[in-house]
C-alpha cells in the first residue's frame, strides 16, 4: 500500500501554537507529515534557518510521524514531489487567507498536477497568532514573556529572549564604546565577551544578568565608564567548579582593555572593581559598592523572578550532590542574612532590603525541605 505522505510548509519564523494545532490535528491522517521551514533568499528573517528548525523539531518531538526539513530557494510544490508527498497543507485563518492561498493553488497545481493542496481552517481560539504578532511582543512591555508564552511553545519564548537581550546587549556596548570615540578591536572584543556569556553551562550567571545589571545602571544616571565596564567583565570566566573566577575576570578585563588601547590607570580600576563582586565585604569605594548592589540586585526581585535565579544556580551546580548543596548555598544565604544591611547603598537598600530578605529566608526554607 503507498505511503500516505504531505508536507506542511511555511516560514516559521517563528513557528506558534496556531502552526503546532494544525501539524498535531494532520499528523493522525498520514503515515507522514514533513513539516518544512521555508527559507526564500529573497526575505530577510527574524531567526536563522538553524533557529528557525531547531524550534520546530523541539515542538513536534511528541508526533512520531513528523519530521522537521527545510525548502530552500524552490517551489514548495517541487520539494513535496522530490519527498514523494501527495499533498501539500496550507493553514487558513481567514477568509483573506483563502483568496491567497486560491491563487497560490492554482500556481502550484500548474508546476506539479500530481500535487494536491488541502487548506485547514485555524481553530477560533487561535485565529489571532502569528509569527509577526508574537514578535511585536517582544520588548514591548515588562511582560511580554507572559504574553507571548500564550501564542507559542516554551522553546519559542527562550529564542525570543535571547535575541532580545542579544540585541540589547550590543546596544549597551555600543553605546559604551561610542563614548571612548572609535576603539579598533572593540567588536572582537564584544565577540569574546558574547561567547564568554552564551556558555552552555552558564544558567543564571551569563548575558541576561549582565543586561539586567546596565539596565539598572542606566537608572542611576551612573556615568563611571569603569563601572560599565566592570559590568561587562565581571562574570566573564566562570567555572562553577572553580574558586577564582573574579581573578580570572579581572586579569581578562585587563588584558582585553589594554588590547583596545584603553589606559593603565583605567585597567587597575576595572580589575579592582570586579575584585569587589566575590563579595567577602562590604566595599567603601563607593563606586563599588554601587557594583556590588547591582550584583545582588537579583536577591530583592519579585518571588517568581528570584525563584528562576535559584533554579538557575542549582543547574549551574548539577554536579554537587543535593545534601552539599544545600549546606554550601545555605550558608551563602545566610551570610547575607547576616548582614546589618544586604545592600550597600541607600538607593538599593530602600528599592530592595525587605523582599530580599523574604526572599532569602524562604529559599533557606525550601533548601532544607
């Protein structure tokens, strides 16, 4: 008997629940669904092909008789014969879809007759999403995570967030840089720094947290460069399982600055700043201590945003054994506890003291449970 195969075809840029609906209602009707990610040379796209398929491989892992392919510079159609499908599906989610995809039919239909298109119209609930929705989300409101994990799987919001903050985060250094006037070397020196903070193993100490840090900072109307930087440098190295990761910073922030021809004195001040973040003691350079604050800043967040922090953390240190775990993070907790003050400055203490200390007193609990 032949295999009933079709192909379901679209940009996916990205790929939305709206998509997702309509591959888990057709996959029960075929022995194969290929869902391909269509890519035209001629469009400019919000993520890479590679982006693009990884995000709909993770979002069709539980239909066993989907797979996940790419159409590349050719006619759908053509691609749906050279895979030996029947028939290729289109989504509808209105009627101005249908006088479209009429049109699109028909064109197809001339290129491969043998190819039979069969439009499924979107479920009520799900009309309204698509791709260029969801990303108009993105950075729009404090809340628009929330927003968009309504319209697309939980892999599609962790690729929106990363693009957001990469964007973001080039726009920091950017800005950095544009006011030392032109430094050669300062995008290899981003390079390294992107690379640095996108670390596999990195779950809370990586890119997001060094934008979070410069957001703040651009509230404090700070205008100390070597704090900037000292933001940028300070979790540069990090080794969970390593117990010199601010002196391994602060020689690399060193080095780095000296490579874009930055001075001496200003060198000394970074390291010496990014010194202050193993937070053993209080700082009295007040400008440290501002860096310290904005470091902690995390620990007097909303209890959901603090609860993702220490999730995080115990990922980064999946390797130790719970009952050590929860001794040494106890502990570390506990020390802040412990202070007169967990922040160092009168703006953060007033922002930030009392939910941090909620905070901390309720994770302390739930370590010991």
């Amino acid at each position: 008997m032949k295999t009933r195969k079709a192909v379901y075809a679209a940009s996916l840029d990205p790929i939305t629940n709206g998509h997702v609906n309509i591959i888990e209602r057709m996959a029960p009707l075929y022995d194969e669904l290929v869902v391909l990610v269509a890519v035209d040379p001629r469009k400019n796209y919000t993520f890479s092909q590679k982006d693009r398929v990884e995000m709909a491989r993770n979002s069709v892992t539980h239909l066993q008789n989907v797979s996940v392919d790419t159409c590349v510079g050719q006619y759908v159609v053509k691609k749906a014969q050279s895979l030996g499908a029947q028939v290729v599906i289109r989504g509808l989610r209105n009627f101005k879809d249908l006088e479209d995809e009429q049109t699109l039919a028909e064109e197809n239909r001339r290129i491969c007759p043998e190819i039979e298109t069969v439009w499924v119209p979107c479920l009520p609930n799900l009309m309204h999403v698509s791709s260029s929705m969801v990303r108009s989300h993105v950075g729009a409101d404090p809340g628009w995570e929330e927003q968009a994990a309504r319209s697309v799987p939980e892999v599609v919001v962790m690729k929106l967030k990363e693009k957001f903050v990469l964007g973001k985060a080039k726009r920091h250094w950017g800005s950095l840089m544009s006011s030392f006037g032109y430094l050669k070397g300062s995008e290899a020196v981003l390079d390294i720094l992107l690379g640095r903070y996108t670390e596999t193993h990195r779950h809370y100490h990586n890119l997001e947290h060094v934008v979070s840090m410069l957001d703040e900072l651009g509230t404090l109307n700070d205008p100390d460069k070597a704090l900037s930087l000292a933001i940028w440098f300070h979790d540069a190295v990090y080794d969970p399982k390593a117990k010199d990761n601010e002196e391994q910073s602060a020689k690399l922030a060193k080095s780095l600055l000296k490579k874009l021809g930055l001075s001496d004195e200003l060198g000394n001040r970074v390291h010496d700043l990014i010194l202050a973040t193993k937070h053993v003691h209080m700082p009295s350079d007040p400008v440290a201590r501002t860096l310290v604050d904005l470091d902690l800043m995390i620990l007097g967040k909303p209890e959901k945003e603090f609860d993702v922090y220490e999730a995080g953390i115990r990922q980064e240190y999946g390797w130790v054994v719970y009952p050590d775990f929860y001794e040494g993070r106890s502990k570390i907790l506990q020390s802040f506890l412990d202070r007169p003050s967990i922040f160092s400055t009168d703006q953060f203490q007033a922002k930030y003291e009392i939910v941090a200390r909620d905070n901390l007193e309720r994770s302390i609990i739930k370590l010991r449970g």
